[in-house]
C-alpha cells in the first residue's frame, strides 16, 4: 500500500507542476503584454525624466552663478559620466555654440539649433533619445537620455537595444509614432512621448521563460520516478516491463515533439536549430538532452532490474547463452553513444575544444553533459553484466569473448557504412577488461579507486572522439572555404559600394571637376575609397565619346567605352541595386568595375565614369574594423580559425592568417589531386587545385598532445561531478549516511587544501602580474607609436599658427599613409575640440560617436595643459579600447589641437594575446591541481599503508595464537610505533604462554580435586557396606542375601568409578581428528536413529537449506558432539514431562547451522556464564564435562557454539561448521 501511494504520489505532483507551468506559460506567451509591463516601462521613463529635470537644473544654476569663471569643463567635470552606465548625457550650448559635452557617445549636434524640439523624443544618428532643453539668457543646457541604440549596422559590438534599465524584451521595437500594435509611452505631464510594439514570438523577457521550464522539467522528473516506481513494482516479465518502459519515454518524447509541447521550451535558445539540428526526432541542443536523460534511465533501470535466473525461466536459454547477447547488446550500445556524439559534433555550432575553455559555452556544457549521462549508462550496463560474467568465464575466455563481439560488430559497421568506430570498440574492451580484473579481486564497486579508473578511461575515449570528429568536420569546413575562395567576392565591399555610388551621384561637387581628370580621380579616391577600399588598387577611367585606350604591351588603341563594355560584358556580373560589377577574371584578386554616367553640359551624351577595384597582392595596411562592418556580411564564424593563401600561377597572390606561406607553391609538393592534404610547421594544409597553376591552400592549426592533456582534467572533473549527481539523485544508497574523517582522508584534505590555496593565490598573482605588465606593454606601444606619429605631424606643423583647410586636406592624405605604417588609426582635434582630420572618418561619418573629442581629454590638454601622453579608456558600443592624446604644440608654445590613437583596430589582438595568456595559466594550474589530488592520494595512501597493517594485525590479534609481527624498515614515527607493537607482540605470546600454563595447571588441580572428590563418594558406602558384610558372616540365608545387595551396590559405584575415569579420559585427550567430507544432514540422522527407543521424548529434525551441505570434519567427534547437546536436553528436561527435542539444520554465507532445542527448565542466570567450564555440572553424577568436551570439538572444526535459553521454556544450543567450499560450489 505504500508503494502504491508513493508511487501515485509522484504521479500526481507530476501533473500539478505541469498543470501550473502551462499557466505561467499562457501567461508569458499571450498576443499582448500585460498592462503592467507597460507601466513598469513608463515609470521607468518618468524617473529618468525626473533626472534630467534635476541635473539640467543644478547645471543652470552653477552655470549662471556669480562665482562662475568661465571654465566649463573645470566646474562640471563631475558630470563627465559615461551615457552607457548612466543612460544620461549633458551639452552646454552658449549662443548656440556647443561649450560643453559630458560625454562623446552621443552622436549629438554642434549648434543647438539643429534640435527641432526642445523636449522629447529626438533621433540622432546613434539612437533614440529623451531631450530636455533648459534656456537661461543665452545659455542653453541639454540634458539626453538613452532609450534606445539604433546604429547604421549591427555586429557584436554594436546592438540596436532598449538602454538596459528598462529591461525590455529584445523582440520589442521603438515607434515615434503610433501604429495600430503598439503602446503609447507618455511622459510625466500625459504628453506622447513614443510607442512600443512587440514584434515576436512572445512578449516577455527570454530569462522569465526559463522560471515555467523549470517547473516543467521539475514534473518531468517526477513522471520519471513515477515510472521507476511502477517497473519494480509490475508483476510482469522483465522484457515485457522494459519494452513498456521504452514505450512510454517514447510516447513521452513524441508528444513533446509533434505536440510543441511545452510551448515555452521551443523559445529557450538551448531548443532551437541555430546550435544544433540533425531531423525532426533532434531538432535541438535540448531535445537532444532530453533523449539522452530517457536513453540513460531506460538502461539505467534495465541494468538495476535484470534478473538472469528470471531470463533463463523465460527465455529457456542457458546462463552464459545469456550473457553472450548482453555482451553484444553492450558493444552496440557503445557504438550508439559513438554515433550520438558524432552527431551532436557534426550538426552544431558548439564548441567542445576544451583547452580553449574561454570559448566553452553553456551549450558546451549541456552538450558534454549529454555525452556523459549517455556514456556512464553504457559504462554501468557493462560493469554489471561482467561482474556476472566473472562466475561463468575466466579472464582468458571473457577477453575472447568481448574480443570477438567487438571484431564482429566493427566489420558489420564497415560493411555498412564503410567506417570503423574504434574507439568506442576499444573502450568496451578495456572497459569489460578492468571491470573483471576488479571483480576477480574482489574490489569493492563505487568506491573512489574504482570510479578515478573508469572516469579516466571516459575522459580519454571522449577527448579522442571529440578532437577525432572534430578534425574530419574541420577537413570538410576547409574543402568548402576553399571552393568558396575560388570564386571569392566581398561582401562587405557590395555593400558599402551602392552606398557610394548614390553619394557619388548627388555629389555636387563632381560636376565641375569632369573636365579636370586627375583633380576628380583624387578627389573621388580620396572621399570614397580611402577607408575600406585601402586593400584595393583604385583605377579611374573617364570616358567621353571620343576618348580612347591604350592596351599595354601591344601598344593597341582601342575606344574607351567599346573596351570597357566589352570587359563588364565577357566578365562581370551585376551586383544588384548598382552600376558595379564583379569581375570574375581568375587573376587571383578580387576585381570590381562599376560604370557611372555624368550630363555633361556642351553635350548630348555625357561623359562615362568606370571605376576599377582590384584586391592588392599580399595588402600589408592597416585593416577596415570588424566594428564598421554588419553582422551579415562578415565572415562566417566556421572560418575564423582557418589562415588561407592564394596562388596563381603558382605565386602567391593573397593571404590571410598568421601562417606565413612560402612564396611559391612548388615548396608544398601539391598533387594533380583536386584535394590534398599535408602536415607542415603544426598545421594541416588542405591544398585545393582549381586550374592549371592556380591553387587554394586552407590551413589550420593541429591538435597536439598537449592540448589533449590540457583539456583532460576539466573534463575528468566534470565527468566526476556528473557521476556525484547520478549518484545522489538515482540511488542515494550508495553513499555511506556518515563519512569518516579518518587520518588518511585528514592527510589528503589537508594536502589538497594547501596545494590549492597556494596554486590559487601564485596563480592569481602571476596572472595579476602579467595582466598588468601586458597593459604596461600596451601603453609603452602606443607611446612608442604617439611618439612616431607626433613627429610626423609636429615637423610640418611646428612653424604653422593654425590648422588651415590645406593643413586639413594634407592631414588627411597623411594619415592614411601614418595608420597603414603604424597599424592604428589616427584622429586630429582642434583646439575647440571639434575633429579636423581621420583616417578612419567612417567612424563619425556614420555617427557612432560624436565628432568632438572625449571630454576628459579636453579638459587635461586644452585646459589642464597636460603636455604628456593622456590615456583614456574609451568605448563605442561594447567595443572597449585604450585611446592616447597628445597636443599639438608649434615653435612658439601654442596650443595647435591635439593627436589621438583610438587603439581599437589592435583591441581584439590584445584582447586575445591576455584571454590566452590567462587561459594557459588556467590550464596549466587545473593539471597541476589534479595532478596534486593524485598524488595526495597516493601520499596519503603510503603514509597511512602502515597504520592499516597495523590496524589489521590488531583485529587479528588474539591471546592463546600466533600473532604475526610487522616488518617496517624506516626509521620513523611509524617505525617506533611499529617496533612497540612487534613488542607487544612477543610479550602478548610469553604472556600468552605463561597464562595457558597457569591456567593448564589450575585446571588440572582443580580436575584433581574433583576427581578425587568423585572417587571418595563412591569408597565410603563401599567401605561402609564391606564391613557390614563382615559383622554378618554366619548368618545363614540372611547373610547370603545380604551378599546380594552389598555385590549390587559395590558394582554400581565400581560403574560409576568407571564413568569418571572415562569422562576424564575423553576429556584430556580427544583423538586427532580424522576429517573427510559428509553430508551433514545424514549424519544428523543416524545420530538421531540412536535415541529412537527413548521413552518420552520426542527428537524432530528439519533442514531449511535447498541440496545436502557438506562439511570437512571428523565424523565420530561430531557425532560426539551431538550426542553430549542431546544428552543434556533430555537430562534438562523433569522426570514427569513429556520430552521435546527439535533439531534444524541451515546453512548460508559458506556455514552450516545446527540448532537443538529442548523444552525443559532453562538454565539460571548465575549458571550461565560457567556452564562449558570442565568442572560444571547441574547432576547429581558424573564430571560435568560433556559440554566442555562439544566446545572443544567445535574448535576443532573452526566453528563456534552458543545457547540461548528462557526460564521454564527450554533451551537452544547452536553449532555452527563452515561448509566444505569446493563441494558446495560443485553442487551449485
């Protein structure tokens, strides 16, 4: 009844959580969000409102002050607060001219006349923000609050989200004005002030999803147990119950997956196909997990509830027929968890490179927990079934056995699909090998040993599948990324040239410079194509009807447009949107021509543009930012780690990565092969030939031995700590309740914590030390570069007055030549701290940021008059980066403007030299801790090796046998202890000799006393009888008859001298066994048969044991033996009872157990406790010695005897005899 109402119990909670989940669920899920998180949203607006309110107030009021000097930037230097932690932003506007800015972040306006409104919402070309205008005189003061980002593009820099203190769901968007969807946002006084329009799948904020899933997993697991209990508790056969176990986790499976049920799982990022997708049964990352969670506790209850005596009933096959299928089933399960982790690797996007762990994520997590919940059930299922195995196979034949099964199913695997998973066939053997070696010895399963070696042994088959399937996806990436690269066009280079060609078009400019073609081919090189287009050679050709072209080296003229035409027309291919071409010309560059037409006044046709682009050979410049291109057209991520280099006609022509590629392809050895791989240098080179001399290589980066080694202890740990979960949450039994803190478990905490605490805090400081002298490097590298580029810019600007518009323009062909030498970008600000020149004017253009300079920096250079290098840290978006300033000063001291390095372009490299430099320190201290743990263990077990001998040999120590001494050489603390023990020893055995001598002696002079005490009861009747004999000689009849009775008398006491001497007799000296092998029960029987003519008593027998036991002991002295405990049952029991004597033999754990119970008196507790003493007796006659005797037999045997008794019940005496071994494992 328990059973039942537990195990309903759990079905019913089931059903309530998932009952209240679909609640929350339809409550998250619903068309419209809640009227609340309007609100929430409002409220939010309104305290920043409030804010502002204040803070352009406090400004107003300082500004216009009495005490006020004149010095902005001095008196509100405390409200130089970064928008991105704030979400607030001050201007200053005098006149109209912009003062003051507290932040560069905002893309704001220099003339406070370009804001249409003085409240509200206004859009700037960086994001939406809340404006509050305060006006006092001709002070205008700006206060700007965040609402939402809204870049040109997005990548992973920049993010077009709500400012994060409103917590708005990223499937919202912003609208100025009301739309039909939408929810009005007002301000304080009602006024509209913008609207918000959910345009998802759901309403509400990913991380409230995972609340209702939690529940819903909750209840998963409930149903689990619900199961578990209804398989141990079915009565029907063990293969009926698995199939229906298997039936219901299917059915359980299928209506998630056809059902969509739960719906809030679907929209958890872990359940969509961007990570993982292989069909409709593993349409995700955590459909995957639940299949392997139902895998592993189907085969988890398979192998706990395996009954193979039920099988063979059921089955009719023999025992090791029966094992022979398991072992096969196990190998095919270990190709199956073989083929789910292939898979998971194969179809994701998750990176399981763990000596990368900066890259692991918690995909990466749930993935390899997956693998291990699959591969420990595998691992579990095979322990068992060769523990069992071991009682019907020896190591030899079981090797051959497992042997066999794996070569059988690794050829049908290559029949069928050509590969071998080796493997995961070698881990079933060596598995199947340990786990019989360790059940052969008898080692205690679960314990710490054994489960270090089989976490080990999944650690390393996981880290060789895992780095194996990766290669060969990787071997497929690279055969792909080099297809691509035949034919590779730009993507972003498409982009940003629609966007060029409108603006060329509505250039005014351009027009009036037609006639002029070198002022307009430097004109348009330098407007729009000194940014991202620097990696190409720029060609212009203008074309009016009559102009013509020469063709080098044959010297040939030939009409401009005709030519140009006829190129586009052989070679391009239209780039849609826009009057460009990419030219698929196979020359080894990437090559785009773009055709635009100009009205040329004087004319009828105009003049013809034709732009070329070809990609530079081997372009050393500075690259175009990540942080400039949109996430759509970058490179994919799967490439990333790839370096690639091009040839044509057998030179190089185009290279990318840090590899460094020889300059001709002969010196890689390649194969007319279309693919061909080679190692060099510690990387693997796929060679792609596309045509003639032409070739693609595509190289990565090979896994060695140390990453392998590397990446080993975080995944044992891991491993380790999924079997602690299995372990706790499955069968709780299988922790001890209570852990002894004993002196070996104290040595290796005490060990580890001292390792660990010191690795943590070397660890730490050096990584403090280096993080340090690394940022010490970054600074010392852009002092060097400032220091370079400052001399540059101070020897043509040391005599100038000003920065004039020449100076700008020559700065800004100057510093594209100074960023491509020196690998950083360059700015120039001018005293008013607005920017003059760029060579990344991208950046401002598209108005990430402002065109001012950071505040702080304008403040310590133009007004602080900070000469030396200033560093700023400085952010656009989530790109963070280290900037320097430096003035420009002239020959007479003045103040020109000032040099900026924004170092993000090298950011990303810098970032990466410390996150790998952190993560080797991390993966060198993790292996050195877990090398630590091993060898702590193994100190602690040296250590303490001694005390568990000497533990031993104490349990073992007793008084009256060979104690055995301890030999330990060390001179030590253990040696000492040792030393006494062994000691101890030799005089525990004097001792022991000295007191079985007294005790020898004691008892035989105590055996003389009674003896002698025996013999002079008999003698003083018998004397006593003689001399009446005498006295009545003579009497005639009388005396003869007087004869008779004296004659009776003296034979019965001669008999009962006679019994003493016996008794005595068998006592001092019982007869060396002779032992042989009986069956115990027979014996028992015939010693019964004995007293069958006993007048009322009554001897029953029973035996409880299935088959004869049998013994190896003297026959005669256990007959003895029982007929002494017979004997005193029927003397315990009063003359005027009727007698019982019941007589049961067991056996169980390798020991016979005799029991003979009587039901006579009970014997007194004071009796007790000498009742096998020699000398006790409760009879009127005889020595008392039949019960010391059957204890001195059953020594003899190496076996034991009690009692147990109750006043007025009777008596049970027990015998128990170990069986005889080989006899009993030959009958079962």
């Amino acid at each position: 009844m328990l059973l039942k109402l537990n195990k309903y119990t759990f079905l019913v909670f089931a059903l309530c959580f998932f009952v209240g989940a679909a609640i929350i669920e339809n409550h998250l899920l619903r068309e419209h969000p809640e009227t609340h998180v309007v609100d929430d949203i409002e409220n939010r607006l309104h305290k920043f409102e409030f804010e502002l309110t204040q803070q352009t107030q406090a400004i107003t009021t300082v500004l216009t002050d009495s005490t006020f000097d004149g010095s902005y930037f001095e008196t509100l230097k405390n409200h130089t607060l970064s928008i991105d932690e704030t979400g607030t932003g001050y201007l200053v506007y005098e006149d109209g001219k912009l003062v003051y800015w507290s932040d560069r972040s905002v893309a704001f306006y220099n003339s406070v006349r370009e804001y249409r409104k003085k409240e509200g919402l206004v859009q700037l070309p960086n994001g939406y923000y809340l404006l509050q205008i305060r006006t006092t005189g001709s002070l205008q003061v700006v206060g700007l609050h965040i609402v939402k980002y809204n870049y040109e593009h997005e990548n992973k820099y920049l993010h077009n989200t709500f400012f994060k203190a409103y917590k708005i769901p990223e499937s919202f968007e912003l609208r100025p004005v009301p739309t039909e969807k939408s929810f009005a946002i007002k301000s304080t006084d009602g006024s509209y002030v913008f609207s918000i329009e959910p345009d998802g799948e759901y309403n509400c904020r990913e991380n409230q999803l995972y609340f209702p899933a939690l529940i819903y997993f909750s209840g998963l697991m409930l149903l689990l147990f619900y199961f578990k209990l209804e398989f141990f508790a079915s009565g029907a056969s063990f293969i009926l119950r698995v199939m229906a176990l298997a039936a219901a986790l299917f059915i359980v499976l299928w209506i998630h997956l056809i059902f969509n049920f739960p719906k809030v799982l679907s929209h958890l990022p872990v359940f969509k196909p961007e990570v993982f997708a292989l069909n409709i049964w593993l349409p995700s990352l955590g459909d995957y997990f639940l299949v392997s969670l139902f895998f592993t506790f189907w085969l988890y209850l398979f192998t706990v509830e395996v009954n193979f005596a039920k099988l063979q009933a059921d089955s009719g096959l023999p025992k090791k027929g029966i094992l022979v299928l398991l072992f096969l089933f196990s190998a095919t399960l270990f190709l199956l968890a073989n083929y789910l982790i292939e898979i998971l690797i194969y179809n994701s996007t998750i990176s399981f490179t763990l000596n990368k762990i900066i890259g692991i994520s918690t995909e990466s997590i749930l993935g390899i927990f997956s693998v291990g919940l699959v591969l420990f059930s595998v691992l579990f299922f095979l322990v068992n079934i060769t523990s069992e195995a071991c009682g019907e196979f020896s190591i030899g034949r079981l090797l051959v056995l497992t042997g066999s099964t794996a070569v059988a199913l690794g050829f049908i695997q290559w029949v069928a699909v050509g590969d071998v998973a080796v493997p995961a066939l070698l881990l079933f053997l060596v598995s199947s090998l340990v786990a019989a070696v360790f059940s052969k010895n008898q080692m205690k399963k679960l314990s710490l040993s054994y489960l270090i070696v089989f976490v080990s042994l999944a650690s390393v088959y996981s880290l060789i599948t895992f780095y194996g399937t990766i290669e060969k996806k990787d071997i497929e990436r690279q055969k792909l990324f080099a297809i691509t690269l035949t034919a590779e066009r730009d993507p972003a280079a498409e982009e940003f040239l629609g966007k060029i060609e409108r603006q060329i078009k509505n250039d005014v400019a351009i027009p009036s410079l037609l006639l002029q073609k070198e002022d307009l081919r430097e004109y348009i090189e330098r407007t729009y194509f000194s940014g991202y287009f620097k990696k190409y050679i720029f060609e212009m050709y203008v074309c009016g009807p009559a102009d013509s072209l020469v063709l080098q080296p044959d010297n040939q003229t030939y009409p401009c447009d005709l030519l140009m035409e006829s190129m586009i027309q052989d070679m391009g291919v239209h780039i849609a949107g826009t009057g460009f071409y990419f030219m698929d010309n196979m020359n080894g560059r990437i090559s785009y021509t773009g055709k635009l037409h100009f009205e040329m006044p004087g004319t009828t046709e105009g003049v013809n543009i034709y732009i070329d682009l070809d990609s530079d050979l081997l372009f050393e410049g500075i690259g175009f930012p990540e942080l400039l291109i949109d996430k759509s057209i970058t490179r994919s991520e799967n490439y990333r780690k790839f370096n690639f280099a091009k040839y044509y006609g057998g030179e190089l022509t185009d290279k990318l990565g840090d590899y460094n590629y020889n300059f001709y392809i002969d010196s890689y050895e390649p194969e007319d092969k279309e693919f061909t791989l080679k190692r060099r240098d510690g990387f693997e080179h796929l060679i792609y030939h596309t045509r003639e001399n032409n070739f693609i290589i595509v190289s990565r980066e090979l896994t060695t031995f140390t990453d392998y080694l590397i990446s080993f202890p975080y995944l044992f740990v891991f491993y380790f700590l999924i079997l602690i979960v299995l372990f706790v949450v499955i069968n709780r039994r299988i922790f001890p309740q209570k852990v002894v803190f004993n002196l070996k478990l104290k040595i290796q905490a005490a060990i580890i914590s001292i390792v660990f605490i010191s690795l943590l805090l070397v660890a730490l400081a050096t990584i403090f030390y280096n993080v340090r002298e690394y940022r010490l490097k970054h600074r010392n590298d852009l002092n060097e570069k400032m220091k370079s580029i400052a001399e540059e810019i101070d020897m043509r600007l040391e005599d100038k007055d000003e920065i004039t518009p020449e100076l700008v323009d020559w700065l800004n062909r100057e510093l594209a030549k100074l960023s491509n030498i020196f690998q950083t970008d360059i700015n120039i600000y001018g005293v008013d701290g607005n920017l003059l020149a760029s060579s990344r004017v991208e950046i401002f253009q598209r108005g990430l940021v402002s065109t001012r300079i950071n505040s702080a920096a304008f403040y310590e250079i133009f007004q602080n008059a900070q000469y030396n290098n200033f560093f700023q840290p400085e952010n656009i978006g989530h790109l963070s980066y280290l900037s320097v300033y430096k003035p420009i000063i002239n020959n007479r001291g003045d103040n020109l403007g000032a040099i900026n390095l924004p170092y993000f372009i090298s950011q990303d490299k810098y970032n990466q030299e410390i996150t790998t430099f952190i993560v080797a320190f991390i993966n060198l201290y993790v292996l050195l801790l877990l090398v630590s743990i091993v060898l702590a263990i193994f100190i602690a077990n040296q250590i303490t090796h001694p005390l568990v001998v000497i533990q031993e040999k104490l349990k073992k120590m007793e008084l009256g046998k060979y104690n055995e001494p301890i030999y330990y050489r060390r001179n030590d603390e253990i040696g000492s202890l040792v030393k006494e023990y062994n000691k101890k020893v030799e005089e525990l055995a004097l001792s022991a000799d000295l007191l079985a001598r007294s005790e020898r002696e004691s008892a035989w002079r105590e055996m003389a006393k009674q003896i002698a005490h025996e013999i002079k009861n008999p003698l003083t009747p018998m004397k006593l009888n003689i001399q009446h004999l005498q006295h009545a000689r003579g009497r005639g009849k009388e005396y003869n008859e007087y004869i008779e009775r004296v004659t009776a008398i003296l034979i019965e006491q001669i008999d009962n001298l006679s019994n003493i001497a016996t008794e005595f007799s068998n006592f001092a000296q019982i007869p060396t066994a002779r032992n042989q092998v009986f069956n115990l029960g027979n014996q028992l029987e015939r010693v019964i048969g004995l007293f069958e003519t006993h007048d009322k008593i009554t001897i029953r027998f029973s035996s409880t044991g299935k088959g004869p036991v049998m013994v190896n002991a003297d026959r005669e002295q256990f007959s003895r033996a029982i007929i002494n405990l017979i004997k005193n049952g029927i003397q315990a029991i009063p003359e005027n009872s009727d007698g019982e004597i019941n007589i049961s033999l067991s056996h169980n754990d390798g020991v016979a157990l005799i029991a003979v119970s009587d039901n006579g008196t009970g014997i007194p507790v004071e009796l007790r406790e000498k009742l096998f003493s020699p000398s006790f007796t409760t009879k009127t006659s005889g020595m008392g010695l039949g019960l010391a005797i059957v204890k001195n037999i059953a020594e003899n045997f190496s076996g034991k005897v009690w009692f147990e008794t109750e006043l007025g019940t009777g008596t049970t005496f027990f015998l128990e005899i170990p069986v005889d071994k080989t006899s009993h494992n030959e009958l079962q």
